[in-house]
C-alpha cells in the first residue's frame, strides 16, 4: 500500500542535495508538468538532485517509506507522473553535464541531459552517437527503451553505442554497469526500460558523422506510394534510414494550401553517406512521388545531424497510441492504412512506420533486451485531441489499425508504450528475453520500486 509523503521529513533525509517542490510551493505546477498532455495525475512532490548521492537519498527515502517513484529524465513519456496521483517524482534532469573524451571517442552524459544538449556538446568535436527523432527528450530515457533513430540502419540502435551506465538500484547503491561490471544489470539497461534503478551518468561510444542530407520529402498518399516507400527503404543502402508519417497534412507554411487536411506521406530523411551520393540515392523515393502526381514539398537538403532532431510543435496533446512490428507494408495494407486514416475523426491521427534491418539487425537477439532485432518494420498509430476524455474515444480505432497492420506479428517497442500498459509487456519482452529481465529484476529491484513503467515483476513475484 502507498504511504503518505511527509514533506518535512524528505527535506530532511535530502540533506539539503536536491530541491524539493509540494503543492504549495511556488513552481510546482511547472516542475510535474510532462510533455505529454491529457496525464492528470499529480504528484506528492517533485525532487530534483544535483547529483547522484542525492538521488540515492530519494531513492532510499521512498524506499523506507513504501511510496510510488517515478522517475523523469526528458518528460516524454506520460509515467513521468507516476500511474496514479500521489507519487513521488524523481527528477533528474539537474544531472545535465556532458563530457567529451575526443581521443577516447567517448562521451558521457548526466542522466538528465537531452538527445539535443549531447549531440550538440559531441558535434563541436566532429562526433555524434545515434538517438531518436527530437532533440527534447531525455537520453537516458530512449537508451534504456532501445533508442531508433535517423542513423539505426548505419549505426545501430542507441544500446548499441552504450558503453557503460552508472545506476542507483533500488537499496539506495550506486553501481556500475558494464560488460565487465554486473553484466546482468548492464544488458538488462539496454532494453529493459527503467526496471532496474534510476540511471546518473551513460558513456556512449560515439561515430564520426559530418554533413548529412536529410530534411522531410512529403508525397500524395497512394496505396502505391506508401508500400514503394516501405520497399524502397528496404533495399536501400545502410546508410539511408527513414521515418514514414502516414497522416493527414497539418496547416503548415512549408506544405502548399492545398495539401492541407489531405492525407499525405511524410518521408522524414536522412542520408549519412557521401553527400554527393545523396541524390541517386534518394531518386527511386523522389520518383515515386512524380508518378503519384508530383512531390508535394522536397525540404531535403545538406545539413549538420542535429538539424534533424527536432523538439516538439505546438500545445501538447493528449494522445494514445500503439506500437506494433510488420513483417512488410505492401500495396493492401498501405490501402488499409490510407482507408483507416480518412475514416477517423481524431484531430491528429497518424501511422508512423520506420524501417529497420541493417545495423539494427547485425546484433544478436539475445545480446541485449531489445527483443524484435528481426523485425524488418517498427512503427506506432496515434490518435491526439486536446483533451484525455476526447482522445479516449479513438483507443478502439488505435488498436484496430495497429493490429491490422502488424498482419499477425506480435511484439512492441518498449519506448512507444508511453503508458506502461501492461498488457503489451509480454510483446515487448518475449520468452527468453521477459525471463532473464525478471532474474535481473530480482536481483536489483526485488521489492519492484520501479514499477511506474513498462513494469518487468521480479521472478518469483506473487
């Protein structure tokens, strides 16, 4: 049972390490806010350390105390509140220091730094390490889920470049994880979400990667056009990887008037070659366009990496959305798609779908928690209104597509389960992969602390 937070008493086991915000303090509406809109549970109290003995000191508090902790890097993800109201709120984006060992080719990074404040700390040494799409969110956050992003078929996923971890586990110790040092705990991280302790410093390995050519091609939605996409995406050489939006055109000054509330396919680019292949390279998806009636906008252009990760446009939205893994996109499902889309009334309604293989594929299922590295295809359907009761009403339309699209193939990625439902865990971390994650759990988390997330019970848990 969750006990009640005495405010007092957690400023006084702090030590004076971390700031602490309640209700009545000036500042907490804005410290519990989370990107996601809709998320209406409030928290107890907000805590943020300005170093690791501090979140030691929160985690051993709520630990003694029999309090829900939620853990909050980047604030993409709607468990930053907690499941319910009342939680206490780990904050740990005062640990916002980057370090770049340039002859190393390392960098490390505090646990509450963001995928743009690090490539823009390794970007002025001629490194980057891969992450996903935006700039905003926390990269403690999308390592431990996995992380797929604009380099994922050249480079792998973020796991992949983790070289070690520092993690506060639930008794309150502050451990190293690597292949050398509680190698359990270390390939549970890489995966296995934030099961297993509250993550203070990642060092990455990073990859020299100038010029790209990237930016957003956006296409006439066709069954022909969406499953061409998918398939030239697939043969294309590794160091082409692509995130397909599927959905319906918003009123933006980069689309053409006209383009506005009709369906589009939203091709968000980045080539990592040799700038001066870029075109031959991205001609097969150019060309699809022209056959469709034309390109809508071509925005593709030479640029610097970190000029993809962009942060987040507009209000937040409440939104619910679903993960899913497709073994191929082709013409019929594409027209599914296209027909489910124009059927919805959501405000916001999107398919993403991005194409995996390379890199991504040369690891080992069973070398880290990431389960699906066989997966050709991963992707998400969305649904978003201005409010959680609105969006609400489209949680049946979200599950139908995504199961529609999946055509069959089970599983999820554990970082599009913004919500921890529980009834996804099994797809994200299937068979051997849901075991050995349990026996980590037991070993590190066996009171399940850590359970504001896609929630792993340790083994042998009632």
């Amino acid at each position: 049972m969750t006990s009640t937070l005495s405010p007092s008493a957690l400023r006084a086991a702090l030590h004076g390490t971390s700031l602490v915000l309640t209700p009545l303090d000036e500042g907490f509406v804005a410290a519990h806010q989370i990107r996601p809109g809709g998320v209406d549970a409030v928290p107890d109290a907000v805590v943020r350390p300005t170093d690791a003995a501090g979140v030691a000191r929160a985690v051993r508090f709520a630990a003694d105390h029999g309090l829900e902790l939620a853990v909050r890097s980047g604030g993409h993800s709607a468990l930053g509140r907690g499941r319910r109201p009342g939680a206490l709120v780990l904050d740990v984006r005062g640990l916002d220091d980057v370090q770049v060992d340039r002859a190393a080719r390392r960098a490390t990074a505090g646990g509450g730094v963001t995928a743009g404040a690090y490539t823009a700390a390794t970007t002025q040494h001629g490194l980057i390490t891969p992450f996903g799409d935006a700039g905003t969110v926390g990269v403690a956050g999308i390592t431990l889920g996995g992380g797929v992003g604009f380099l994922s078929r050249r480079l792998g996923m973020t796991i992949d470049s983790l070289h070690s971890a520092r993690v506060v586990t639930a008794d309150g110790q502050v451990r190293t994880a690597s292949a050398q040092e509680h190698p359990d705990l270390f390939w549970a991280l890489r995966g296995g979400g934030g099961n297993f302790g509250v993550v203070t410093e990642l060092t990455f390995d990073t990859h020299e990667i100038g010029t790209v050519v990237g930016g957003p091609l956006i296409l006439p939605a066709t069954p022909t056009t969406v499953a061409g996409v998918v398939a030239t995406l697939r043969q294309a050489p590794r160091e082409l990887t692509a995130i397909v939006m599927v959905m319906v055109a918003p009123p933006v000054p980069f689309l053409p008037e006209e383009a506005h509330g009709r369906l589009v396919v939203m091709v968000n680019l980045c080539w990592s070659g040799g700038v001066d292949d870029a075109d031959a390279a991205l001609a097969p998806l150019r060309a699809l366009g022209e056959q469709a009636g034309g390109i809508i906008a071509d925005l593709v252009a030479p640029g610097p990496y970190i000029g993809l990760l962009e942060g987040p446009d507009g209000p937040p939205m409440a939104m619910h959305n679903r993960s899913f893994y497709a073994d191929d996109v082709d013409e019929a499902a594409a027209a599914d798609i296209l027909d489910a889309l124009g059927s919805s009334t959501a405000m916001m309604r999107v398919v993403q779908l991005r194409v995996l293989g390379g890199a991504v594929a040369d690891v080992p299922t069973g070398a880290t928690a990431y389960a699906h590295r066989d997966a050709p295809i991963t992707g998400v359907v969305a649904a978003a209104e201005p409010t959680a009761e609105a969006v609400a009403e489209h949680v049946d339309w979200v599950a139908d597509v995504a199961d529609r699209v999946r055509r069959g193939r089970h599983g999820a990625y554990a970082n599009f389960v913004m919500d921890g439902d529980p009834t996804l865990l099994a797809q994200a971390y299937p068979g051997d992969t849901g075991r050995r994650l349990a026996e980590a759990k037991a070993t590190y988390d066996p009171t399940n602390l850590f359970r504001s997330n896609l929630n792993v019970l340790p083994a042998g848990h009632d």
